[in-house]
C-alpha cells in the first residue's frame, strides 16, 4: 500500500471497515434483529438489506475512523484484556 498511494486512498473505506470489524459484525446482528429482516424473501428483496448493510458498515467506518483509532468495541476490548498484560 506504501508503494500505490491511489490505491490505498480508494481502499480507505474497506480498511477502515477492518479497523472496526467486531463493532460492524455485532452491528449487523443488532441491526438484523432490529428490522427484522426475514431470511429467505426473494431474490432481489434479500439485495436490499445486504446492500444496506455492508454501505452502513462501510459509512459508519469511515467516519468513525477520521475521529478515533479504534471502533467503540474494539476500545472496550482492548481495556477489557489491558491488565492480562502485566499478568505471567
């Protein structure tokens, strides 16, 4: 990515993505539960849905990612397994 600046400008969204990864998978899940999304509609009503989430995921990401280095649960996490650092 150091090699190809374009290219990396243009993955910035997907690596953003993966900066936040756990805080996009549980949001999938809430957000499923939530709309309520019934399995196994048509073919291009289950299009929708999935498009809508991985643009949520995808948009979320990347603001959150201008103001923080980490997702909200990825920044739990991190604390959460802190002091098993100074454990041996």
């Amino acid at each position: 990515m150091d090699r190809l600046p374009r290219l990396r400008r243009l993955a910035k969204p997907v690596i953003a993505v993966g900066t936040t990864f756990l805080t996009a998978y549980v949001g999938h899940f809430v957000a499923q539960s939530v709309l309520s999304v019934a399995a196994g509609t048509g073919t291009q009503q289950s299009w929708v849905p999935l498009l809508m989430f991985v643009l949520g995921a995808i948009v979320f990401a990347a603001i959150w990612s201008r103001f923080f280095r980490r997702g909200p649960l990825e920044y739990l996490l991190n604390a959460a397994t802190r002091p098993a650092k100074s454990i041996r």
